[in-house]
C-alpha cells in the first residue's frame, strides 16, 4: 500500500506531461512551426549527437477524457480547436441554405417535369381550340347577320312587288270595268263585230264582266263559231274556280 502511493505522484507527474505534449501536437498542427524553431531547425549542427537523433519512443495515447479537457482548456483560451481523430465524430454538417446539396434537394425530378411540360402543352392546345372555335364563332354569328339582313331585304323587294302587282291588277280591272261599261253601252251587232277581232284574253276578261243578258244579245249577233268559241272558254275560265271552291 505505501508502495502504490510513492508511485501516485509519478504517474501524475506522467499523465501531466503527456497532456502538455498532445496541446503541443495540437498547437503545432494549428499554427505550424513558429519561426524561431524553423531558425533552430535551419542552423543546427550538421552532425548531431546520435544520442539525440534517435527517435523518442512513442508516446502512450491520451484517453478521451484527457483530450477533451486538453480541448476546453484551449477553448477557454481562445483558441478553435479542430477535431483529431480520436475525438467523437460529429454530425456532418448541413448544406448551407445557397449551397448545392440545398438547390439539389429543391430540384425536381424527371418525372414531374414532364407531368409541368404536358400540362403547358395541353394548355396551349386547349388555349388554340378556344381561339379558334371563338373565330369560328364570330363568323358564323357575322353570316348570320349578313343572312337575316338578306332575308329583310328579301322581305322588303316581295313586298314592293306584291305592292305594284296589286296596283298592276287594280288598274287592269278598273281598264276592264271601263271597257265593260263600254261595250255594255253599245248595240249588240257592233259589239258583236268587235268581239269577233278583239283579243282573246281582252275578250275574255270583257265578256266574263258584263252582265249575262247583255253578253247573250251580242253571242246573238255573232258567227256561229266565234260565240262557241267564246262559249268554251268563258266555261273552261270559270271552272277552275268551281273546282276549288
């Protein structure tokens, strides 16, 4: 037991100096070596003690509770002290929000670029087929315009022609009229020479207006031909309106 606690001090004495060499591996891979031991390393002796030249014996590997009190000793200090390799591994870092693997991770895949694409495309198309059916659309409606203003005008020149044949027929009845009257007033004889030149279709609308006492005192005085003829077709005239009737 007394043994052991005279050995105490030397094995702290030990662990103190391996503390104080791994701060100074770890200083020297921060800063690199200061000028003044470049300058010793430049101008030392070419033949150097064998002795010294020997390499030390390695140095027994601190345990991770001495290199992390080592480490939050420099931090107090100020100094940044980089993991070494038997320090705990950290997470690795995200990418910065401007970094690569961030754009990479907004990207989007194939698959849904050609859903976007197809769905631009079919817009368009459906976007065309909407202008093209409003173009067929207008035209249509424009023909229509154009065709009912035609059927109006249409509507108008039947009426102007309805009108001037009313007119048309009210002036040839009132010629008519007039000739009736005319050869009503004549002697049958002299009405009956007339007849037998006169026009058919005069004398048909002559002879269909008088009264049927004076038309038979003047079929009298004519040939017997010309006032069958007359006969036949002043019947034939009359016997389409007895049929629609």
């Amino acid at each position: 037991m007394d043994d052991r606690l005279k050995i105490l001090p030397a094995v702290i004495l030990c662990a103190g100096l391996l503390l104080v060499l791994k701060i100074a591996d770890v200083w020297t891979g921060l800063t690199g070596p200061s000028p003044a031991m470049a300058a010793t390393e430049d101008h030392a002796p070419a033949h150097a003690d064998p002795v010294a030249e020997a390499p030390a014996p390695p140095a027994a590997e601190p345990s991770a509770a001495t290199e992390e009190a080592a480490t939050k000793a420099l931090e107090a200090e100020g100094f940044a002290v980089e993991p070494t390799a038997t320090t705990p591994d950290f997470a690795p870092a995200r990418p910065r929000a401007g970094s690569a693997g961030a754009l990479d991770d907004g990207l989007m895949s194939r698959s849904e670029v050609e859903v976007l694409e197809s769905l631009a495309a079919r817009r368009s198309e459906l976007e065309a087929r909407a202008a093209d059916l409003d173009m067929r659309e207008a035209l249509l409606a424009a023909t229509e315009r154009r065709v009912n203003e035609r059927v109006e005008e249409l509507k108008a020149l039947e009426a102007q022609i309805q009108t001037l044949i009313g007119q048309q027929v009210a002036a040839e009845s009132e010629e008519v009229a007039r000739l009736v009257k005319i050869y009503e007033s004549m002697k049958a004889k002299d009405a009956a020479n007339i007849f037998e030149t006169l026009d058919q279709k005069i004398l048909l609308e002559v002879a269909g207006g008088m009264k049927e006492a004076k038309l038979a005192d003047i079929l009298a005085e004519m040939s017997p031909a010309a006032a069958q003829a007359l006969t036949v077709q002043l019947i034939e005239r009359r016997r389409p309106v007895a049929e629609s009737m």
